[in-house]
C-alpha cells in the first residue's frame, strides 16, 4: 500500500521548498492539486513544477469556493475517494498546497477522510507569514508577546477581539475585507503599526505601510497583515 502526502510548497518561490518536500514530490507517482479557475496551472502547481519527476501522473481537481459545506464535502469526499484507490493499488499519492498544509488548507479535509484507510503523512511547508516576517527581518514575536493567525474571512468580532488582546496579529486572506480590517486598525490607532504585503517571496512582492494607504484601495489576493503593537513602521 502506498502513502498520501500533504505536502507545502511554501509561500511562492520554489527556492522556499524544504529538502524533505522536494524529496517528496520526486518519489511521487500520482500528484493531486487543485485545479486552477482560469486555464493554466494553479499557484501551487507552479512552484512544484520544477522537482516533478517524468514519470509523474498529475490529476487536477476542482474544489468548489463556496460557503456551501455541503458542496464542499461531496467534492472532498470524491477526490479522497479517488486518492484511497490510488494508494490502496500501491502508489505514492501527494497533495500539494501554499505555504503550510496544517494552515487553512484543503488538503487536512482530505487526510481526516482518508486516513483510516491509508498511510497519511504531513510535509510542512514555510507559511506565508513566517517568509513576510524573514522578508522585513522583523521578528513575529518575542519574549512573552503573544501572536495570533486569524483570516480577514472570520467574523468581524473574533478580528476585533484579537487586536484587542495580542501583541502581535497576522491577518491572512485580507483582500476579501481590507475596508474592514482598515476602519479596526483605524479606530484603534494602529495603522502606523500595521504592514501589508502582497505576493510575498515572489519578483512581485510589496511592502506597504496601512498609515500610507486609503480605505478605499483595492487589495491584490494574495495579500497579508502583519500588525506589530510594540513597534511603529
């Protein structure tokens, strides 16, 4: 019986790949990653690309983005289904996912349904917040300072009790909601503590201070917080 992996590619530059990942990818004989929504190959696949052996069989599958759980869950359940029967013939099945498997990542649905019937074994992966901190050399936390990971996709009221309550916050997905997450930090006098950053670790990385920017900007995707209370930019 083969094994499924759950593999993080990291958060853009394929030099940001673990040996362990890399080696990983290598051993595979069938790759599952997500299918991306216009023609072309998703993120993940992008940065996998160049440690695919020839040999490698590449199934892309759609994963609906929706709120529909139930949407969600008949789509994992196929894909799983279809990764237990590989493993299950004996081969060496992976998924890949953006930064770090063990955050926000679809790949955990599928390894909670799939583990009771084959092998599964996690490949961490560098996180996105972890690289935008090593980018600016500013460390994400010290001493007892606390830290929280929160997506700008929760609750308004959970995002507002974080910033309450840490030293540190990273909110990750804040494309989705910038003018909300602007207007908290606003009322908390915290814009000047505050750094975005878009497409960290790629050619098109940028760094801009919240205190510099307007509520009303349009964010690009893959855009992440980084909120720093003992320290103004």
């Amino acid at each position: 019986m083969g094994t499924f992996y759950g593999i993080g590619v990291g958060p853009g530059d394929s030099e940001l790949i673990t040996v362990k990942a890399v080696n990983t990818i290598k051993k595979l004989d069938v790759l599952y990653t997500p299918k991306a929504h216009k023609s072309g190959l998703s993120f993940a696949e992008q940065i996998a690309t160049p440690y695919f052996n020839d040999s490698l069989t590449i199934k892309r599958r759609h994963f609906p983005m929706t709120h529909n759980l139930e949407e969600k869950q008949q789509s994992w359940n196929e894909i799983a289904a279809e990764i237990t029967k590989d493993a299950k013939a004996g081969m060496e099945v992976g998924f890949i996912t953006l930064g770090d498997p063990s955050v926000y990542s679809t790949y955990s649905y599928l390894a909670d349904i799939v583990r009771d019937s084959v092998p599964v074994q996690t490949i961490a992966g560098i996180s996105s917040y972890s690289q935008i901190a090593a980018e600016v050399s500013i460390p994400l936390t010290l001493d007892d300072e606390s830290l929280e990971v929160i997506p700008a996709t929760a609750p308004l009221d959970k995002i507002s009790q974080a910033l309450d309550v840490n030293d540190n916050v990273i909110v990750m997905k804040v494309s989705t909601k910038f003018e909300a997450v602007y207007k908290l930090l606003s009322d908390r006098e915290l814009l000047g503590n505050a750094l975005l950053v878009t497409d960290a670790s790629l050619e098109s990385e940028k760094t801009r201070k919240l205190s510099e920017m307007d509520i009303s900007e349009k964010v690009p995707y893959f855009s992440t917080v980084l909120i720093k209370k003992q320290l103004r930019f």
